[in-house]
C-alpha cells in the first residue's frame, strides 16, 4: 500500500511554494535595502516610509501564507484519515465475493472474459477493447447477438495481430436492433477480494489483479470456508 504522510505532501503544497519565493524576494529586498542605504546622500537620505510600507506588506504575506500552510495541512491530515478509514472498511472485505457493474477484465494467459447483458435482440454489435490508459486495442463487429445473459471472451491478440500485455482491460459494447434503435448493454463482475490497495491516491480492493472502488461494488458476498463433513 502506497504511504502518505503530511510531510512528503507539505513538500509539494502550494504554500511551502509560496514561501520559498517570498524567501527568495525578501532576500532581494534586502539586498537593495542595504546597496540604497549605504550609497545614500548623507545630506538627503532616502525617505525610509516606502520601505517600511514594504517590509509591512512582507509580514502580511508571510502570515497569509502561514495560514495556507495550516490549512494544508488540515486538508492532508482529513485525506489521510479518510483514506485510513476507507481502508479500514475495505478489510472486512477480504476473503469475501465481490460484485461489480464494471465492464471490466484481467487479460491472464492469453484469456479474458467478460460477462454481460443484452436488454433486446442486436442485428448489430461492435465490441471495443480498451487498455487502462484509454488506447483501443481491439474492435470487432458481429452481425447478431442474442437478448440476456451472456459471455465476450477474448484471447489477448489485438487488432494489429500483437498479443497484449496481460492486465487490465475494458469492453464496450455497442448494439443496435434489426430497426437501428441501441440495445441496452449492462455489465458484470464477480470475484474474490484478495488486497487492499492504494492507487493514485485512493483506496481499492484488489480482485485478482482489478482494482474496484468502494462506490462501485454492488454485492458482497461471504464465502462458505467450512468443507462439508465426510
């Protein structure tokens, strides 16, 4: 599980940006501050109000910025707890059945397949393959396919005739009736959840080698672990 810490967070936030600029232009101030005044006509010397204004206008900057640091970190330190606690909730999934809408699949050894649902009859269907990054890798029309349940299998070769990196992969169905009107596709998804993972910044169960996002599981269900009596 990937860790975070207000600290390695902190190191990015805009405000810790923000300071070491204004570190940055106070040194130059300063710089200018002392060259004007140690160059400065004794019989005239420079009027010290504007400088005193600015120097003002820095400490106001600095506390603004202090703020935003405080701030910050109360964000992360709310992201971490909520992480903890998504994290904390997904466990009591380990070991148990889960469902998913997700028209998603593990491509393992050449073999992926996906389960699907037909609302109506398609005189037409186009099945898209898509990779984690959104690439189409593989695309086939079929002149008919049959209303209700049903499995897309697919083994690994993409259209350019390449075989493709096992992981994970996406379908997207696309039917139209013998009259041309879309015919309703629902996907599904069923597994063993087997870790608890962060990935880009949120908390996923691992199903296999697909991540799955709280919001997106529709059933758990509790394996049976007692072998039945001989």
């Amino acid at each position: 599980m990937t860790e975070i810490t207000s600290a390695n967070q902190s190191q990015n936030g805009g405000a810790t940006t923000a300071q070491k600029n204004l570190a940055n232009n106070f040194d130059d101030f300063l710089t200018l501050l002392t060259t004007q005044l140690t160059n400065q006509d004794p019989l005239n010397p420079t009027d010290t109000t504007e400088f005193t204004n600015q120097l003002v206008n820095f400490t106001n900057v600095e506390q603004a910025i202090a703020t935003n640091q405080n701030l910050e970190t109360l964000v992360q330190l709310q992201q971490m707890s909520q992480q903890n606690m998504m994290s904390a909730t997904m466990i009591n999934y380990l070991g148990k059945s889960i469902g998913t809408n997700l028209n998603v699949a593990a491509l393992e050894g050449g073999e992926a397949s996906w389960n699907l649902s037909l609302g109506s009859s398609a005189g037409e269907t186009t099945y898209e393959i898509y990779d984690q990054n959104g690439t189409r890798v593989f695309s086939e029309t079929k002149d008919s396919a049959a209303a209700g349940a049903q499995q897309y299998h697919w083994d690994g070769t993409k259209s350019s005739g390449a075989a493709a990196s096992d992981g994970v992969y996406y379908l997207v169905v696309n039917g139209k009736t013998a009259g041309g009107s879309k015919v309703q596709v629902d996907y599904s998804f069923e597994g063993i959840a087997t870790s608890v993972e962060t990935l880009n910044g949120e908390t996923v169960l691992k199903i296999g080698k697909v991540p799955v996002g709280l919001d997106y599981i529709n059933s758990v269900t509790q394996q049976n672990l007692n072998e039945p009596s001989a």
